[in-house]
C-alpha cells in the first residue's frame, strides 16, 4: 500500500515546519477542511484522505494567559478533537499515528527531571488545568486503543516550541512569540520592553524546524510506545531569552520585569535521555540561532502573521 499522510493542524508553527520536510505524499490539512471537533466532518476528511499516516498537530492551545482565559473552551474543543481524531484512524485503517502532548501538562509538583511515567501522578499547575488534564486523555486512549485493538499510535512531548508561523498574539501567546512581538513594537515605538514575571522562571525551548524533523523521525523509525520526550534538556532563563530576543531585534531600549504578572511554574526540565538513548544523536539548533530566524521571519513578514 502506498504510504499517504495526513498532517492535522497544519496552518500551524510544527505543520509550516513539516512542509520543508514531508513530500508530495503528504496532505496539510487545516480547519477549511474539517473542523475537527466535529466527528462527521472528521471522518470525511479521513474517507478523502485515505491517510497510511497521521501526524495530529491540530490543538487549541496558547500561553499562560490563554489558558487562563479559556480553560473550559480548551479542556472541551482538545477532549473532542483528540477523541475524533484517534477514533477516524482507528476506524479506517491508519497504520500510525503520531499525535502531540507537551511537558506544561506534567504535574506541578512532579519530581525533575519529568518523565514520562510521571504524566498522571498529580494535577497540573492551576494556571493550564483545563487544557492539561485534556491533553493526558489523549495518552490515556492511545494507551486504551493500543490495548484492545493494537492501534499503532505514539506521542511525541515537546518543550516550549518557537519558529516562524507562530501565535503572535500579545495576551494569549507563548513566552518567545509574545516577546518578539512585544520587542518589535517597543522598538517601533520607543518605548521599554515590558516582560511578565520575574525572568527568573526556566524553560526549556526547541526550534519548531528540529521538532519538524524530530517527529518525522518519530513517525519512521521510533520503536517505543511510550510518550517520547522531544528535548535538548537543555534550560535557559526567560531574563536570557528576553537578551537574545532584544539582541536579534537590535533593541537598545529599557527592558522592564513586571512583578504583577504570573511567572507560571518556575521550572519544569524534562528527561532528555530517552529520546537520545533511542535516536543517537541529534544537532539541536542553538537558541540564539533559531531566534534570530525567527526574529528575521517575524520582521519581514510583520503585519501579516497570526495574532
Ligand atoms: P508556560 O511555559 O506553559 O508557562 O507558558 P509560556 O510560554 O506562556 O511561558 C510563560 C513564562 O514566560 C512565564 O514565566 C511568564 O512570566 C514568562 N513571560 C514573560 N513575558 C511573557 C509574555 O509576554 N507572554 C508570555 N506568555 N509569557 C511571558
């Protein structure tokens, strides 16, 4: 049988990543082809389709901010689109599937580094509960359909993604987009940088053009079944990215912290060794580099990015 995929959620920073990696024999689909918190509109677009292979990126996600905005939308559009997802490919046939989670969905009071057997021993940080405990379900029916029916589905955990064709928005975006952006205007307009927290807080962060390569990667050749953790392990505080952020933007301007808003969780640094244990090696883009294109893609695509 000819090998066919189908990328959820392409529109997005992973599926624009995936379209300088994947081949003709690929199908990007977006929402205008299937919304998929809707079943029949899902298993349409699998009956089009006909996918061998599904990588499911399609989420409804966003920053701290965001999720404390939204909790009950993103608790019940991630819980519908995740059961409909894993059900349309188990119904017709798909050999494998590689669908994603990530590390903020990890219990707060988790011990460190997270591993992937730690996933459930505890509820999320407050600040993403809606979100997280939706998203550990999708672990849950991946392990319940590799049970009864021996579905060949696996999940890949990144850290904080960042890349061109990001969520840009000033409010509801993740740390390094909301920056960029930040940066950009306050240079634009000569006024300081105003960051949220402390600085103090760690993360660890991943180019979204490694993750493109890294979940082809896991969509081939991965031969677990647990969750894998998609990491450098390597942490870097928001006050250095903030630096780099403002050297890449060639801003001279004040930058200023601003206490009254949430740090989030101070630090949650993942186990890298499973994922080197399995691949061998892997050249991770250094963050000062991949900020930079970031940074450059941002500035010259600026106004017509995602907000
Ligand atoms: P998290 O990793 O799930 O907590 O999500 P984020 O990507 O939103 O990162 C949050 C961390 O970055 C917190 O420590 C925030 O205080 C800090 N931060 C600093 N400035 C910003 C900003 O403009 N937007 C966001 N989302 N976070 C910021």
């Amino acid at each position: 049988m000819t090998k066919r995929i189908l990328v959820t959620g392409s529109d997005g920073m992973v599926g624009s990543a995936l379209r300088e990696v994947l081949g003709d024999d690929t199908f990007f689909a977006t929402r205008a082809d299937a919304d998929l918190r809707d079943f029949e509109a899902t298993d349409r677009l699998f009956k089009e389709v006909q996918p061998t292979h599904v990588i499911h990126l399609a989420a409804v996600v966003g920053g701290i901010g965001g999720n404390i905005m939204h909790s009950g939308d993103f608790f019940r559009s991630n819980i519908l689109i995740n059961t409909n997802v894993l059900e349309c490919a188990r119904q017709n046939d798909v050999q494998r599937l590689v669908s994603f989670m990530s590390t903020c969905i990890f219990p707060a009071e988790a011990s460190y580094p997270l591993s992937v057997e730690d996933l459930h021993n505890g509820p999320p940080h407050p600040s993403n509960f809606g979100y997280a405990y939706a998203k550990r379900m999708l672990d849950v029916q991946t392990r319940a359909y590799r049970a009864q029916w021996n579905s060949d589905f696996v999940i890949a955990v990144p850290t904080n993604i960042y890349g061109p064709h990001d969520n840009w928005n000033l409010e509801e975006g993740h740390v390094a987009p909301a920056l960029i952006h930040k940066c950009y205007l306050a240079k634009q307009n000569n006024e300081p940088l105003m960051v949220w927290g402390s600085g103090n807080p760690l993360r660890e962060f991943i180019y979204s053009g490694d993750v493109a390569k890294l979940v082809t990667w896991v969509l081939n050749d991965y031969q677990g079944t647990e969750p894998i953790i998609l990491t450098s392990g390597i942490e870097m505080p928001i006050k250095e990215l903030v630096h780099l952020v403002a050297d890449a933007m060639d801003f001279t301007g004040e930058i200023i912290f601003q206490s009254d808003k949430p740090d989030g969780q101070f630090r949650k640094p993942s186990n890298a060794q499973p994922l080197l244990d399995q691949i061998g090696g892997f050249d991770f883009t250094p963050v000062d580099v991949g900020i930079k294109r970031t940074v450059d893609w941002f500035v010259a695509n600026y106004p017509n990015v995602r907000l």
